[in-house]
C-alpha cells in the first residue's frame, strides 16, 4: 500500500478503480478497511480510502498537530494532493461525514459532490448522542487499552447500548478491540471536544449535490442530525437506508444503492 508522511505522521491509504475521484473517510474508532467493506467497488469511480490520524494502520504521534476536524480535513486534502487528484467527491461516515463537511469549509473548491453517511456531529462538542464514547475513554485514559476492554460492558451507557442496540455495541467494541494506537483514550477525547463546523449558516452557502444517508434504530447517529443537515443545505438530498440493527448485509447493500444512485446522477 502507499504511504503518506505528514506532519510526523505516516498515513495509510489505498485506492482501486477508475474514473472519477471519490475520497470516502471512516468514522471515530474505525479503518479503511471498514470503509472498503461498506463502499466496496464503484464502477466509473477511483475510490481512495485512507486510515485517519490516529486511527488504523496509520503511524505516528498525533500531537505533531491538532487532532480534529480541521487537521484531519487537511490530512484528507494532503491524501489527494498524494494521489495527484485536483477535486472529487468527498464523503464519509459518522466522524467521516463530518470530516467532509470540514473538508468543504476549508477546500470548497475541490469538492465536486458529497456523501454524508450517518452523520453523528453537528456545530455542538461533546454531543449528547456520543456520551458513551467519552466514558469509555475516561476508562481507557484512567486504567490503560487492556484493562479498560475488559470493564467497557461494566459502563452503564454500554451495558444499555448492548441490551437494545447489540449490533451497534459489537460494532464498537470491535473497533475497540481493534485499535492500535495507543493513544485511543486521547484521540476519542479530542474528536469528541471538535465540531465540523461552527454555524449553520455556513452550510446554506454549500452549492454542489449532498447526499445525506440516515436509518432509524441508531442512538449513535440519530435520524434527526441527518434531518437538520438536509433543511439546511440547498438541494440536499435525504435518503433513509436500513439500519445495522435490523440487518447488517440490507444496511450494506442500502448504503451501495444509494450512493450508486446519486452517482449517477451527477
């Protein structure tokens, strides 16, 4: 795989098929490889995934600059500038959409559309739909990643995700299980204290096509922020998909049909 070295940072990313340029992020906790299991292949499309600072295979300390939306918007614009791609279409998922969003704030004019997929932030730090991510890295900041995994399902917040949402809670203890930066508790704590963007009035200047995707049955990603999104930029679209809870495979195959279908149309 190609590599990138930024700002101290070695960044992991990969990209496959042609055509036009879509720059997809993964969300808090997550990977590319994540990211390749959702998009998967787009015929007509060069999609170019990459691991976030902090996150995946990407290497290095993230105190060399700011951890948050705008240093990683930027790490996203350096991956372009890698791949040699002057725009694309830029999206993401959870943290990823609200990567784009930054992205689009301080690069507007290398975006040619943009994908918002389970938005999970608005203009607001610390929101309440992620309360159980800061708990869990006050736990992996006070005991350490391999204590802390053990006492994740004695958090109360958790322990009520996993009885009514079991599939949202192994997702994310899967990424926990998963992460290999050892600064975990320190990367979950500065994402969370960051917001995509600061007014809702920046975003009625945003003129190129938005797709936003939501589901229902998702306390990490509520339906209402992707609502919001919508009403407030011009011409976005909305689409609802199946949410994991009701079934992993149909929430898969809804994410691909409809970003296959807004592809399209551009």
């Amino acid at each position: 795989m190609p590599y990138l070295e930024r700002n101290g940072l070695k960044f992991n990313f990969e990209e496959f098929g042609s055509g036009v340029p879509l720059i997809f992020s993964h969300g808090l906790g997550g990977n590319l490889t994540q990211a390749r299991e959702l998009i998967g292949p787009m015929n007509g499309f060069r999609v170019i995934l990459y691991d976030n600072r902090g996150h995946g295979e990407t290497t290095g300390d993230p105190d060399h600059s700011p951890l948050n939306f705008e240093s990683m918007a930027d790490d996203m614009a350096a991956v372009l500038d890698r791949a040699g791609v002057p725009s694309a279409v830029v999206g993401g998922v959870s943290m990823g959409a609200g990567i784009s969003i930054a992205f689009w704030r301080r690069h507007p004019e290398r975006v040619r559309a943009l994908i918002l997929s389970r938005p999970a932030w608005l203009n607001s730090p610390y929101p309440a739909n992620l309360e159980v991510l800061g708990e869990i890295s006050r736990l992996f900041g006070e005991l350490g990643a391999a204590a802390a995994l053990a006492k994740v399902e004695e958090i109360d917040a958790f322990a009520a995700l996993r009885r009514s949402y079991p599939e949202t809670a192994q997702a994310l203890m899967q990424n926990l299980q998963n992460a290999r930066d050892a600064n975990i508790a320190k990367v979950y704590r500065s994402i969370l204290a960051s917001v995509p963007f600061e007014d809702f009035g920046e975003l009625r200047s945003i003129r190129v096509p938005v797709l936003v995707l939501a589901n229902h049955d998702d306390p990490i990603h509520p339906f209402e922020l992707a609502a919001r999104l919508v009403a407030t930029i011009p011409g976005a679209i909305l689409r609802e998909f199946p949410s994991k809870h009701q079934s992993v495979e149909e929430h898969q195959q809804g994410f691909r049909l409809n970003v296959t279908n807004f592809l399209r149309s551009l």
